[in-house]
C-alpha cells in the first residue's frame, strides 16, 4: 500500500507540480515564502530489510503558500501522532520524499502506537551530489548556501503547521521534529527567523530530535534567540543524537573549521543547569554499529541502525512532558 508524505518545499518549480522532474535544486525568492509549493506525494515498494526507501508513483493536492483544506483535514484528524521531517545534505527532492516515508515505515516498525505516525517533510533544494574528489568541498558549500537560504520558508512552514497541530493536540495526539545532518542547518536559521520576525514561545513539538546534526557544537549558546537557543521555546523536549564515529561529519568539520553539533553533542553537554535532563537528552551513538557501517551510512545510523531506532521511538513513546 502506497505511503502518504504531505510536503512543503521551497524548490523552484521548472515545470508542472505533479511532474517529478519540475523539482529541481534552485530557491524560490527568499522573501517570499508564499512561492512554497504544498502537496501530497505518494510512495511505494519501501523495504526496510533491504534498506530501499522506495519511488514517489504521483504527486498531488497541489497549492502554493499553504497546506490544501484536503491536506489539513489529514493531518489534523489523522488518529495518529505527527512526524516533521528536514533532510540534509545530498538529497534531491525524490531522496527526501522517498527518506521521509522510509523513516515513518522505519520508527513504525518499532511496535510502538506512539511511533506509527503520520509524515510531513520539508524539502529544501539540495542538489543531491555526494561528497566528490578533487573538489570535495563544491557540492558540500553549494549544498550550504541552499541550506541557510531555506530559513524563512521553514519559519513559514512551521506557521502554516501551527494551528494542524493545534487540532491534532486536541484530538490527544503529538507532533515530533526529525531534522537530519545538514537540516539542522535550515533549522537554526528558521529558529532564528522566528523570534527576529516577533513570533513569541509556541508548542510546536512535543519533542525535536536533532540527528547527526551539521550544525557548529555551540549552537546552543547563543543568546537573543541566535542559532538553536531558542529552540526549547518551540519544543517541550530536546533529543540530540551524535556520534564521534560519523566519518561525514568529520569532512564536515573540517571544511567548516568548527567541530559539528553531531559529533560529540553540544558545548558543555554534560552542564545540567543548561541543559535540565528533564527537557535534554544527549543520546551518543558511537558505538551502536548494528548495520553495515561505512563511510557513508556512518552518517546515517538514525535509520540504520534498530538499537537508535528503539531509542527514537521509546522516547516518542514516553509520557509528555509538563
């Protein structure tokens, strides 16, 4: 049975919107977040044994700006929990669609009713080329320029979320944040746009797991809502998930020049006045390697590996917070 991912992206468009091949890796305007395109896709032949995150089969209940009314009324009246999800570096729009119905098929095959979700993913226009030799660095910065362009829209995504979750709160259900390597890099700066654009405190999610986060390690530090502080004013919880043996990172760091927030967690990790367990936990992934560990899907051990998923999804499971 085909998986629904509702989407937003701000991709400029080369074509129809329900033609894969419109999608393409340029920004629409930076200033207008009402060029986002809002749709349905649907997925299949997703195989979690084999590690196949399947084929986007059609594309539709398309509209710029904001979700469908068909679109809203699935998502709020859903009956199950809601996944947002921001993918990172190398991914064409059909990676992220494809990752985003992987990973909801991924956390449902924990067995846990909290972790069967509902999937919303945001897709900001990364050109999908994986590091390559001699120029190592080209399709990274590229990759890096697109990313820190996409904070407006997935402020104005969020917005456009607010009242879906609003309704499915109240329809008892909760609303969690997955943001992959380099999309924590669009969330920083969406996190940022937020407060500087005069949006106060909001229940966004019930909890945001930030995975092998490609963002610099004192990203918490900032004041004034600068970078990711201000993210505990729109989520209840904070799950960060690192890995000193995430080889990707590694590159990352040091065409950065600064070590990465999903490398070893954030400065000063173990500062429980900064970071209460209550809200924080800091889970260090170094050394589950119970899937074929390589360069690459050293970086991926999110939804690799069945020893974080059990992690991810008992903490999607566990009581809400107060």
């Amino acid at each position: 049975m085909p998986i629904t991912v509702q989407f937003a992206t701000n991709r400029r468009l080369t074509g129809p919107g329900e033609a894969l091949s419109s999608y393409g890796n340029n920004v629409v305007t930076p200033s207008s977040p009402a060029e986002i395109t809002y749709g349905t896709a649907f997925v299949d032949e997703v195989n979690l044994t084999a590690d196949t995150v399947g084929a986007i089969t059609s594309i539709g209940s398309l509209r710029q700006g904001g979700f469908s009314d068909e679109a809203i009324g699935d998502l709020a009246g859903a009956g199950r929990n809601l996944l947002i999800f921001v993918h990172g570096f190398d991914n064409s729009f059909e990676n992220a669609i494809t990752r985003a119905a992987f990973n909801r098929e991924w956390l449902a095959a924990s067995g846990l009713e909290e972790a069967d979700t509902s999937v919303v993913a945001f897709s900001w226009p990364s050109a999908g080329r994986l590091l390559a030799f001699p120029l190592l660095w080209e399709p990274y910065k590229s990759d890096q320029v697109m990313a820190g362009q996409s904070g407006l829209h997935l402020m104005s995504f969020f917005a456009n979320l607010e009242p879906i979750v609003t309704a499915a709160r109240a329809d008892g259900r909760r609303v969690f944040l997955l943001a992959h390597s380099m999309g924590n890099y669009v969330l920083q700066s969406a996190v940022e746009n937020w407060f500087s654009h005069g949006n106060g405190d909001a229940a966004l999610f019930d909890e945001a797991f930030l995975a092998a986060a490609d963002e610099q390690y004192r990203s918490f530090d900032l004041p004034h809502m600068g970078r990711l502080s201000g993210l505990g004013r729109l989520a209840q919880r904070i799950t960060i998930l690192f890995s000193e043996a995430d080889n990707v990172l590694g590159v990352s760091a040091a065409l950065n020049l600064v070590r990465r927030l999903g490398q070893e967690g954030p400065h000063a990790r173990f500062d429980q006045a900064r970071f209460p367990p209550a809200r924080y936990s800091m889970v260090d992934c170094a050394a589950h390697r119970d899937f074929d560990f390589g360069f690459a899907s050293s970086h991926q051990y999110y939804r690799r590996s069945r020893a974080v998923r059990s992690i991810i999804a008992s903490a999607m499971a566990r009581p809400q917070a107060i």
